[in-house]
C-alpha cells in the first residue's frame, strides 16, 4: 500500500483493504516480556491495536501476541473498532502494544 495519505486513499475509495482496525483490550498477566516491551510482572491491562478481518481474528493474533512476548489474558478482552495510527499490510497484524499495571507487586 502506498504510504503517502494512506488513510484518505482508504476513506475515499482510493484503495482498499480487506482488513478492519481494532483495539483489543485484555485483564492479563504479565511475565517475563521479550523484545522492547516493559511492564513489571504481574496483573495490568494490555491493549493492542490491530488489523484483521473480523472481531475474532483480533482476539486470537491478541493472544497469539501474549503468548510470543510473555503475557497471558485472564478472561475474555474487550474488542473496539477504532481509527488506525499505522497503515494495513498484505496480512493481519497488530501494534502499539501498551502496558498499564495495576495492583501491588
């Protein structure tokens, strides 16, 4: 996709994309996180912004996410329709993972 005004081009009609933007929004658990990621351990709320098909689609790469950096949901996550910061790709994604903790640790 070209990147000059790309969410214009979407919202006219310009070009297209088979993928819808979300925001998913968990109750995890956090552990010992990898690449740049950094939160403490222990209970905080993760969002991830991501492009897919379909509401599932960004529930399942969501927890695909916490299984490949180190963060476990607890229970089901909250899913948004939202505006995009980063344009769609050839494939489902996500980013702009964000770390809120709460609680002692």
């Amino acid at each position: 996709m070209d990147l000059k005004n790309w969410k214009l081009k979407l919202r006219y009609g310009k070009t297209s994309t088979p993928f819808k933007h979300f925001t998913v929004i968990g109750n995890c658990e956090v552990g010992d996180l990898i690449d740049s990621h950094s939160c403490r351990p222990g209970p905080a709320y993760v969002g991830v912004k991501i492009w897919a098909t379909v509401d599932q689609e960004a529930a399942d790469i969501f927890f695909s996410i916490g299984k490949q950096i180190g963060f476990t949901p607890y229970d089901k996550v909250e899913i948004y329709i939202t505006e995009a910061v980063k344009p769609p790709k050839n494939e489902p994604y996500g980013y702009d993972i964000n770390f809120t903790p709460y609680g002692e640790k």
